[in-house]
C-alpha cells in the first residue's frame, strides 16, 4: 500500500513563507522553502521562516527541494534550512540563480553545491514518483509549477500563478501542459489563493506598462524614485522600458535589486533597449543628473522595498535626500503587514514635499490568481481534493467559495493548518497524525534565538521603557554603602520629574534595609526581586505605565572593591558567558559542530532524468 501524505510547513493561514512537503512511501519532496516579513509586533526581527523540526529528524528521507520561482515567499528560507539540511536543490535557471544569490553570504554554505537546473520538458523519477514541470505566469521569467506523478494519482502544487493571454515570453502559461496534466488523474491541487479576496480581475501586464509610462511622462521635470520589490524582474522591465522612453538614466539603490539586475542582465532576462554604460549611473554619481534625467530603482534588505524608503523620509539615506523635486513610485502592492508602514511613510514623504504614486491605488496589480483564474485553473486541473495555500485565513475562505462554485464539495477542500497530515486512504484524504509547527525568527546572524519572552521584553521596551537602580550595598555590615543610581531610558524625563526619582531612590534603600535586617538566609534573587516588585509597584502607581525595571546591587567585598550583581530584565538570570548575538563566525562554528546526520539525494540516485520532445 502506498503511503501518501501532505504536510504544510508555511504559507496556510498566513501570507507568505511558502513550505510543503509531500511524503511518498519513504520518500519526502519539499515544494519551496520561503519566508514572510515580520507581523508588526515582532519587533527587531527581520524574516520569519518554518520550523524545520520535522524534517531535520527525517533528513535521510529527503529527495529534494523543488522551487516554483525565485521570490523571498518560495526561496528565502533556503539559507537557513540548508545549514541543518543539505537537500539537493531543483528550480528553473533563473530561480537557481537567485537561491544562489540567497545563500551567498552564509559561510556555513560556502562549499554548498547541489543544485539541478529544469524545464517545462524535464521529467526526474524518484522510484515510484516521476517529478515533471510546467511554464506559469508570475512576476518573475520562468516560474513553473510542479506535477508529482505518484502510483496512486497526481499532486500537483502551481507556486504562484495568474492567467495573462498578453503575457511575453519567459512569463507565458502553457496551458496546453495543464491540459495534459489534467487528463491524468490528480489526487489533490495545491492552488495559490492570495488574490482571491478580490473579486475584480488584475489588469494585465501590457496596461501596466503603459500606466508606468504615462507616469513617467506625466512628471517630466521631476526626479523620479521607484520603489519594487528586487525579485520583480517583470516590473524592472516596465520601468526600464520606461526610462529609456522618456530620455532618463537608472540608478539602482540597494544590493538586492542591483544583484537582481546583473543576474537577470546575465541570463538574457532583461532587455535593454540601450547599452548599460548609457541606462545605468552609479548611485554615488546621481547627484551629477538633473532631476529630470534621474530614475532612482531602490529596494531594501532581502528585496522589500517599504522600509528603506521609510528611512529615506526620514533623511536617513545617505546618497538620497527627498524633496519637492521628486515624485516617489511605490510599484509593489503592500502586505497586509506592511500596510500600516506604508501609509505612515507616505504620510513623511508628503511632508518633505515630494508628490507620492501608488500603483495598487489607481490599478489592481497582482502576481496572484484572481478568483476566476483558481477557477479556471480547477476546471482544467479537474482534482479530486482542493488545498488553498499562499493567503490568510479569509483569503483561503474565498478561495473554498470560489472552488465550491465550480462543483468541488466542501468535504474535498483541504483547509489546513501548518502541521496537518493528510494521508490518502485508497480514496481519500484524511486528516491524520497532525503536529504543532511553529515559526523560526530570525534577527540579524542569530537562528531561532528569539523567542516569545525576547519580543516580549521588547514590547514593553517599546512602549513603556526601562527603569535601572543601582545601588551598593555591604552585606557584613548589613546596610546600604551608596545611595542608589537611577536611570530611566523611553519612561520619565529624569529632570522634570525630581521627586519621583527622589522617592523611588528611597524606596530602593528601604526595601534592602529591609531585607537585610530581617532575613536570615541570604538570597541575591530575593533581593532583587524584592526591589523590583516595590519599584514597579510605585512607578505604576504614579505614571500608569509598567517600564522594565532592573535592579543592579553592588556588593562591597573584604577588599572594599565591588562585585555586580545583576538581573536580568523580566527577572531572567543573566549568565556572564552567554551572548545575545552571535556574529556569522560563531554561528557557523556552531552549526557545523553540531551538524546533524544529512541526506544527500545525490547519494540516494535518481533513476532517470529526461526532457520531454
């Protein structure tokens, strides 16, 4: 009997971070590997990523990684899952170069070099399951959707996908491929569903192209500065064809869409209607062109425009200072995430004076199936069973409405939550064998070192401040040596609020006297929390705020020289030997030491790999 069965790691419920694994027999086959952009209340963290628990405990049973395109929600999570895991890697060229590109800079990868370029005509057979591919239309050249051809049916996963009849070469849709597929039977569809929540169709592309221009027209005296996502090779080209039409040079603002750029250059990818010396000027010589001859293409750290431009709003960029001259074009359609940053720096750009464009706005612009391409995407598929994947949970809704109404039942229609295991039983699925998966965060070099108590701290940080007391005490003598030290950063303006400070230094003095007067068994925890709870007690009281309050105690030795006793905040004990943030060297030290048992699919040997006529 054949032991089918699919697990979501990302992308259910949520927008974003991509990840689900398909089990045939003993054999796993991971359909993307992407991250999401923090929530607003995971402070500091720059991505999230799946937990890969799960498949690190069965690495051996591992074929491989199979990438649909080269965006952060399909490929940024491969840098962090390769350290534990090395898989080999499958994708387009375009998508390989971009995984590439994604892992350059971890040293841990350095010799990492598995990686298997397909097409729409590549057929790869694993045992009993034949992996084959076909063409999809999305923002970026060559994204592909996979089939996983199994003894029982199909399970056949789209990535993201639209329908675009005026779509050019490298983003066309081969629906006659689809059609092939859908002869055949096929278990179970795995549909993007992230533009579903709207009814209203997305324009196609050629109207977008001629929007970008006819804005680039309309402001002919003004520097413009486009904001896109670097992986949207689609609307760098829009905005290239642009450029060049209305006489201007591009400047590229960021690493990302500069190593984007080159790469897609490369590949032959990009068209330049013009040779790169006469389209291109370097960032550090922009200022030398007028405002009218300046197109500024920027993007931010791991391709995400919206935060850059906020600290260029704030002057924080040092090549590029906003102002009246500038029209600012934010090109990508926001994340609900990101959409409240959004419109506060829409709101700063304003105040420097430049004139702001959006383009989801006056347009409906999308990467994303509408509902009448899942539609269609279904009668073509024909499936037996329906999981909406890539959305949150009301756009999964829409989709299960939008699958209903083209006659797939509501028993058929997987709404899944990241660690469900749907097993097929002869002929169905069930629901079998769930676990809890969680979400790895990631803030700087550090891997899953931040968890619920650090957002935690950093919340209150945020919104109430820390409180530090420092205080000396001698602990033969049983008395305090020196008044406190009081430090307060984000909670009171230390000069205008004397008395307080006054009162919450006597307040500390006391509770030690206190302590040191009355215990008998002397504790440098109940110390401290003691201090605590009497200056959180007193501070609430007097401000209705609860900052982090940290006592530090300072103990007078035999040789009259001070030794720190410190907390930690929350009350968590601080080790002196533990570091809070590792840099690359230490991490990849670390990784490598404790490498767990590794599957390498190259070791376990692919039959047959062909290309179909």
């Amino acid at each position: 009997m054949t032991d089918l069965s699919i697990i979501p790691f990302g992308g259910v419920r949520e927008n974003g971070k991509n990840m689900y694994a398909v089990t045939v027999n003993d054999e796993i086959f991971i359909l993307d590997a992407g991250l999401k952009y923090p929530e607003t209340d995971q402070l500091g963290v720059d991505v999230v990523v799946p937990d890969f628990e799960y498949l690190i405990k069965n690495s051996d049973k591992i074929a491989g990684v199979f990438l649909t395109h080269g965006h952060a929600d399909a490929i940024g999570a491969l840098p962090y899952f390769l350290q534990q895991v090395q898989a080999p890697i499958f994708g387009s060229q375009m998508t390989i170069e971009l995984a590439k590109l994604a892992i350059k800079d971890q040293e841990a990868l350095n010799t990492y070099d598995d990686y298997h370029i397909v097409n729409e005509k590549t057929e790869i057979v694993f045992g009993d399951v034949t992996v084959s591919f076909f063409n999809t239309t999305h923002s970026i050249p060559e994204s592909l959707g996979i089939v996983l051809g199994t003894p029982y049916g199909q399970v056949v996963y789209t990535g993201d996908f639209k329908f675009d009849q005026t779509a050019k070469s490298y983003y066309q849709t081969d629906i006659s491929r689809l059609v092939e597929v859908g002869k055949g039977k096929v278990l179970a569809l795995l549909a993007d569903a992230a533009g579903t929540g709207d009814n209203a169709n997305s324009v196609n592309e050629s109207k977008i192209s001629d929007y970008i221009l006819e804005t680039f027209r309309d402001n002919k005296k003004k520097r413009i500065i486009v904001a896109a996502v670097a992986s949207n090779v689609q609307r760098i080209q829009q905005v290239i064809d642009a450029t060049v039409a209305t006489k201007r040079q591009l400047v590229l603002s960021g690493n990302d869409i500069e190593n984007v750029v080159r790469t897609a250059i490369r590949l032959r990818k990009l068209n330049l209607p013009i040779p790169e010396s006469k389209l291109f000027v370097n960032l550090k010589n922009a200022k030398k062109l007028a405002p009218e001859e300046t197109v500024i293409l920027e993007t931010g750290r791991m391709g995400e425009p919206v935060k850059h431009l906020n600290r260029m709003a704030n002057g924080e960029d040092p090549y590029i200072r906003i102002g009246k001259d500038d029209l600012v074009f934010i090109t990508t359609t926001p994340s609900t995430a990101m959409e409240g940053i959004v419109a506060k720096t829409r709101d700063m750009l304003f105040k420097q004076g430049a004139d702001v464009k959006q383009i989801s706005t006056d347009l409906r612009s999308s990467g994303h199936a509408s509902r009448n391409d899942l539609q269609m995407m279904i009668n073509v598929i024909q499936p037996e069973y329906f999981m909406p994947i890539q959305g949150e949970y009301r756009v999964m809704t829409t989709a299960k409405k939008a699958a209903e109404e083209v006659n797939i039942s509501e028993d058929h229609i997987l709404m899944a939550m990241k660690g469900d295991q749907f097993k097929w039983l002869e002929d169905h699925f069930e629901l079998q064998d769930s676990f809890t998966i969680g979400e790895t965060l990631i803030d700087g070099s550090g891997i899953g070192d931040i968890g619920n108590v650090v957002l935690r701290d950093r919340r209150i940080l945020s919104e109430d401040g820390i409180f530090v007391s420092v205080v000396t005490i001698d602990r033969k003598k049983r008395q305090v040596v020196s008044k406190p030290k009081l430090t307060s950063r984000g909670f009171v303006y230390v000069k205008a609020n004397r008395d307080l400070m006054k009162e919450a230094s006597e307040l500390t003095v006391k509770q030690i006297e206190d302590y040191l007067t009355n215990t008998k068994s002397f504790d440098w925890t109940e110390l401290k929390n003691g201090v605590r709870e009497v200056l959180s007690r007193y501070l609430f009281e007097q401000t209705r705020r609860r900052p982090m309050v940290m006592p530090v105690v300072m103990e007078v030795n035999q040789n009259r020289r001070p030794t720190a006793h410190k907390v930690a905040q929350s009350g968590t004990q601080t080790n002196k030997n533990q570091v809070v943030k590792k840099n690359k060297k230490e991490v990849s030290e670390k990784q490598v030491a404790n490498k767990r048992p590794q599957n390498h699919a190259k070791n376990k040997p692919v039959t047959k790999v062909t290309e179909k006529s």
